[in-house]
C-alpha cells in the first residue's frame, strides 16, 4: 500500500539493500533473529554487540555493516527493553523508530519483528501496526518550504515487515494513514489558506469516495435560524459555512451515527481578544472539526459497513466591526436563547447549531462532538487525554474501550446537574460561560443543552491533543490528527455489522 510517497509492504524475505532494523529485547541478543544473519558474518555481529556493550535497552541502537551476501544493506539494532514493559501502544511506537532511523538515509528499510511476535506481542496484529507507526512518523507537512526544504535527503521509498502475513491487512492501514494525514494537512495550513470557503470546498474531494457532501452556506443557515453559530463568524469578512458528509455503507435506512466537528479556521477570541502571545497556535482550532473530515475519509476509503454521517461548522472568529459583542443575546437554531458573555468560549456556539441540525436532519442513533474546546482541560489533562464528557454510560464505555484499541487515550470528566445549574443566565435561557472553576464541565453542560429526546451524545474536549510541541515516536511535531483512529475504531467496533 502507498501513501503519499512511501509504500509499505509485507515480505518473507530480507532484502538485499537499504537498511534492515531488528528490534531487539533487553539481554535477548541470540534470540532476535540474528543467528542466520551472525553465521553468515562469521560471527561478527554478535561480536560488534559485545563490544559495544550493548544490551538492547529501549532508547539503544547500535549499527553494524552487513553480512556477505548483504554488502549494501546497513543493519541496526534497535533496543525496546524488556518484553514485560512493553505495552500494545509500543508496535505503533516501534514502526515509528524505525522510520526515523531509516529517513534521510535509506530509500528502502525492513524490519524484522520475529522475536517480538511470539514474546511481546502475541495478541496484537504486529505487522499491520508497524506499517501503521511507520506511515504516521513519515509525515511531513512541507508544502510552503519553497528555498529552505532540504534537498540532500535520500528519499524513503519502501518500509518492509518482514512477515509471512496476509498484506490484506494493509489495506486498512492506508485507509487510515490517509484520513490522518488529511486532518494533519487540514490542522497545519494557514489561516489565509483555509478559511470556512476553502475548507469547505476541501471536503468535497470526499465524493470521489462515495461520500455525500453538502455545504450550507449563510443565507441558508440564516433561514434555519442558526443564530449561534453565524453569532461567531459574524465579525469576520469570510463567511461561514456548514458541511454534511454523509457515508451510507451499512443497512439502508438505518440510523447513522453523526460525528460533529468544531472548525473555527482561526480564533482572535474576537472582542474578548486572547493575549498576542501564541495566538498564532489558533489556526489548529479547527481540529476537531479535521478529525471529523479524516475519519469520513478514513471510513469510506475502507469501505466502512456502518451508516456515519459528519457534520462540521466552519467560522473564524474576529474582531471586525461588526463583530458580536459580550453581552449580546442570541438564538440558535433550536429556539434557546444565549447571552454571549465571552466572545472566546465559541467553539461550543458553534456545535450548538450543529447539533440541532444534525438531530433534525438524520435522527442519529448517536452523537460525538470533537472540540479544542478548552484551556481548562489541559490543565486537567495535559497533553496525555483527550477530555470525555456524556449523557449515556454504554457509549461512554464504547469510546473508553475505542480510545485503548486505538491508542488514543481518552479520560471520563464529570458532566452533572450542578455544571449545568452554572450556566444559568437571568436574562437568557443560558449563558456561554460559567464560572471559572470546572470549565471544561460547564462548557459540555452548555453543549448538552442542545441534546434533544435523550439521545446517546458524546463530547470529547481535545484541545491537548491536536498539536504536539516535539516529535513523537510516530507522531512528527506539529498536527497529530488526533481523533481520526478514535472515531475509525468506534465505528468498526461498535456501528459495523
């Protein structure tokens, strides 16, 4: 399978160029496959291990020229400690090493995983998810570096398993490769870039996929009274718009499941202007809305059996003269009243709409609402979990459980009767604010007002999760497309017949 410019691919054989990565376990030197390859030195491998001391603790690496027979191959060893540390999460992180070491020097790598299919991972489906870390590492968002983008680095052609499996399993893989690196470029393009139009415009590539897209746009947000949502865009010269992707591939006539997106294409914080000092970072608070978009790519790419619509609204929040103003009322569409205290707590303005409008348009069996929704929950959460908010406990669980099998972690906050008595207004029926503690709680309390006939609903706040301020083991600096595994895996878990 190829994503981008890289292919990945399963093989029973070693190849005969390149560089060859064999993951070993802490003090397990003779057991990781190396025999065939040491006899064939003559035993110097083992040697070269012994001088170096090295012991294959994780963080290890040791690189070695290789055998007769393997003269242009280049092989290292890549310590990842002892197997009873390892964790499932750990073949993602694996697969992404091993790109690491490999770009910039190889056009081709192998990894060769035997050992640790029998003794780290033997329930885990290795081989898929080496490939999986290793896409995810590849990525490079480097569109605008136009003098500055390096020009020595070999390019990375091939990353090989070596691996008797059925390379079926890939096709899945690139399935999701894809839809994360659609949220990651959706995340990493500038604002002037990607503006509500634009973006918009950008999801309709999804038809080529069998998706059914359909965007409104304000005069037809006007007529359905989506005073909330048009309330944030309303001071920005770009005009806003709302975007359905509908992937009907389960049972006809079955109720979809709706995964809902905040895309605020950038946030001033707008009269309530946010401080000067990283407001640049404001072009990612569309994530979760990006989420959305690579998890629809990702499902109809692979052909999903389960009926998945999503839905994204799309505004930038600025401070033009026309802008809406802290105490200004407004109506959403469901007919509740808001009084906008803070003009930089817009995102749940924004969902609020698109929740009514997603209930009344496709009934959905379930609700899931991705939001940077709040500072407050990394000071909770940090960057480790994405916050997750509820009004039903089964689907609680069936997210907790997709985030383990996915590896993106979530973390259940409390959402009661008391967050929701906080947003009480005197002059409207709510406000858009709380008070200051407990406000990632509040601001679910305030998006599940909009829930409507009791309707299983999700919000999960990732506002820690969308970037990563250094490289990851699969995960470069910069967008994650956090969300996108997630929702792939709730839905072939628990939507797909």
């Amino acid at each position: 399978m190829k994503v981008n410019s890289m292919k990945t691919r399963f093989s029973s054989s070693l190849p005969s160029r390149g560089m060859i990565v064999i993951p070993v376990l802490e003090n397990k030197m003779k057991d990781e496959g190396l025999s065939g390859l040491d006899e064939k030195s003559d035993g110097a491998i083992l040697r070269a291990v012994a001088a170096a001391g090295f012991k294959g603790k994780s963080g290890e690496s040791l690189t070695i020229a290789g055998p007769a027979g393997f003269e242009e191959v280049v092989l290292v060893l890549m310590g990842v400690g002892k197997a009873d540390a390892l964790e499932d999460e750990d073949a993602l992180n694996i697969g992404g090493k091993a790109l690491a070491l490999a770009k910039g020097k190889a056009t081709e790598v192998a990894v060769m995983p035997a050992a640790l299919e029998e003794e780290a991972f033997a329930k885990t489906d290795l081989a898929p998810q080496l490939c999986l870390g290793a896409l995810l590492r590849a990525y490079d968002f480097d569109k605008y570096k136009k003098k500055t983008a390096p020009k020595d680095q070999t390019p990375l052609e091939t990353f090989t398993v070596i691996t008797d499996a059925d390379e079926k399993a890939l096709e899945d893989v690139s399935a999701i490769a894809e839809g994360v690196y659609l949220a990651r470029d959706l995340v990493s393009e500038p604002p002037n870039v990607l503006f509500p139009e634009s973006y918009a415009t950008r999801c309709q590539a999804l038809e080529k996929l069998g998706v059914e897209v359909k965007i409104l746009d304000e005069a037809e947000m006007t007529k359905l009274g989506m005073g909330s949502l048009l309330g944030v865009g309303q001071g920005s010269i770009r005009e806003s718009r709302l975007v359905t992707m509908n992937w009907q591939g389960g049972q006809k006539g079955e109720a979809p499941i709706a995964l809902i997106g905040k895309g605020v294409t950038f946030d001033t914080g707008g009269i309530s202007l946010k401080p000067g000092a990283g407001m640049e970072d404001m072009k990612f608070d569309m994530g979760g809305s990006a989420a959305v978009v690579g998890a629809m790519h990702a499902l109809a790419a692979r052909k999903a059996k389960a009926n998945v619509v999503g839905l994204v609204g799309l505004v930038e929040n600025m401070p033009g003269g026309n802008a809406q103003r802290p105490s200004d009322v407004v109506t959403s569409m469901s007919g509740q009243t808001i009084e906008i205290l803070n003009t930089d707590a817009e995102g749940r303005l924004v969902l609020a709409d698109v929740l009514t409008y997603a209930q009344k348009e496709f009934s959905p069996k379930a609700m899931v609402d991705l939001a940077t929704l709040t500072g407050a929950i990394m000071i909770s959460l940090a960057h480790e979990f994405g916050g997750l908010f509820s009004n039903n406990k089964d689907l609680s669980q069936e997210l907790l459980q997709a985030a383990t099998t996915s590896h993106e972690k979530l973390w259940e906050m409390p959402l009661t009767k008391t967050h929701d008595e906080m947003i009480k207004s005197p002059i409207a029926d709510m406000k858009n604010i709380g008070p200051r503690w407990g406000g990632s709680s509040t601001a679910a309390a305030f998006i599940g007002r909009f829930v409507e006939n009791e309707t299983p609903w999700a919000h999960l706040d990732i506002a820690g999760m969308a970037w990563a301020e250094k490289d990851l083991d699969y995960c470069p600096k910069g967008a994650t497309g956090y969300g996108v595994r997630l929702l792939d895996e709730l839905v072939r878990s628990r939507y797909e017949g």
